[in-house]
C-alpha cells in the first residue's frame, strides 16, 4: 500500500500579514491604465488571439517541463477530468488556493490543454507581467462600480462560449503559505448563475528529497523563493454543483463552504487555521 504523504509546512521565513486577503507586497508604479466601459475585458481580436495562441504554445512546450523540473511538480487526480468529462460540457470553474507566481500555470498543466481565464488584480496588470497575464487570459477586476456590468458581462459572454475559468478567491498570492484562507463569495454565485461544476485543486508541498535535498542544501536561501527548495503536489477534487433548489446568496455560501472544505482535505490538512468565509 502506498504511503500517504504526510502535511508538510514550508520552512520559508516568509512574515505573512494579519489580513488573509492582504497581498504580500504591494504594488507601486508600473505602466498607468484605464479600465473603463470601452476596455475589452475579454479582448477577441485577431491580434490578441494570435499572440495569446503563440504563449499558450510555449506554455504547453516549455513551461510544462520547466514544471516538473524545478518544482517536481506531482499532479494527482486528473482520472477526474475523465471521469466526469460529460459534466464539463457546459464550462466549469476551477478553484484552488494561491501560493506561487507560477500555480495558474501549473493548473493548466492540471486540466492539460485548456485555455482557462480568470480575474486579475488590476495593480498586476500594470507591472512587468502584465503583458503574459492578459494574454494568458488575465481579466482585470475593476475598482469603479460603474465598470463592474462590464467585466461581469466578459464572463457571461465566457460562460455562453463553454469556456473554463479560473479563480483564486483567497484573492492574494501568499508563496508557499501551506494553510487555506477564507475565499470570496463573488465567483461561487456566478458558478450558481452559470449552474456549472466547481472543480477543487489544492497546493500542497513536499520537503526535498534527493538532488533537491542536495541543491537545498548547497544554495538554502538562493533557490526557489520562500527560503529554499520546496517541491509542490496539486491535487484535483471531485466536481461540485450548486445547489439549485436554494436561493441564490444561500447556494453560493453552501457551495462556498464545500469548496473549501475539499481543498483543504485535499491538502491533508487536519485543522485549517481558516473558515471559510472570506467577505
């Protein structure tokens, strides 16, 4: 019988903030930009497509490799995808917690040749990154109320496409943080709106062990970020539908809470330090 791996806390000596949904560093300066009514959240272009079909290819060809490479990545439960490929007809969201710079990209390795899209801190898009996040399929979450309508008629124009999307709703990129946060409601009453699964995926890790234990050892503080070498583990839950006999605020908090309690089981985790709700 295989052994289970035990939970494993990253060493990282990372000082995490009292806020679940603060962000690790805040973001400064960077290229100005405006999100109005005219912004094309969901950009369709020729130009755009083309470029975003060129990343998406080097993604599949070079960072997936780059992946198991640097962080041993280990995916488990994509039987799943399989299993239920007829419940994923319609789209579905996929939803997990956010430890790394690089974890979207490991969860298209998950899902394996999908375009996904999801929502993006809008002080990200106007950093160094915000070139890749866009074509990646990065949609920014307005701050003006007024704008709002249009970014939530990109997804409902997603959703009409079959498409797949992705979110964070711990909101905040936290690296190597091995605990769930509380999520955000906001994209559990689209998956009601929308009536399509939640797929759960979590992020767990693992402590080095052969040439990372020696490069661990020789470099520590130099390799990986976050205080060293930590190999990471994504692991994909069982599908789950709102419940439509409930009303639509009651559904999106039921749902809320049966994400997070599957990601952190999926994690191994026996006590979180977390609830789940998160607004």
């Amino acid at each position: 019988m295989k052994k289970k791996e035990s939970f494993y806390i990253p060493d990282t000596g990372i000082s995490y903030p009292e806020k679940p949904d603060e962000h690790l560093h805040a973001r400064t300066g960077g290229a100005a930009f405006t999100i109005d009514k005219d912004y094309p959240f969901w950009d369709r272009s020729f130009a755009f497509r083309w470029k975003s079909g060129w990343l998406y290819a080097g993604i599949f060809t070079l960072v997936f490799p780059l992946n198991r490479l640097r962080f041993a990545l280990k995916i488990k439960g994509r039987s799943i995808l399989r299993k239920h490929k007829a419940l994923f007809k319609n789209g579905a969201f996929t939803v997990s917690n956010h430890i790394h710079r690089w974890d979207f990209l490991m969860v298209l390795q998950a899902v394996r040749y999908r375009k996904l899209y999801f929502p993006a801190w809008k002080e990200n898009l106007s950093g160094p990154d915000r070139t890749l996040i866009r074509l990646a399929g990065g949609i920014p979450v307005p701050t003006d109320i007024h704008t709002i309508k249009c970014f939530n008629q990109a997804f409902d124009d997603l959703h009409e496409k079959k498409k797949w999307i992705h979110v964070f709703p711990e909101s905040a990129n936290w690296h190597y943080y091995p605990y769930i946060r509380p999520f955000k409601k906001g994209m559990f009453a689209l998956a009601y709106k929308y009536n399509i699964p939640v797929l759960p995926m979590a992020f767990s890790f693992r402590p080095p062990s052969g040439i990372y234990k020696l490069l661990d050892t020789l470099f520590k503080k130099n390799v990986g970020g976050g205080g060293g070498i930590h190999l990471i583990t994504l692991s994909i839950g069982e599908p789950i539908l709102p419940d439509r006999m409930l009303p639509r605020k009651e559904a999106a908090t039921l749902l809320r809470k049966k994400c997070h309690e599957s990601i952190v089981a999926l994690a191994g985790i026996e006590r979180n330090l977390w609830a789940a709700e998160g607004d």
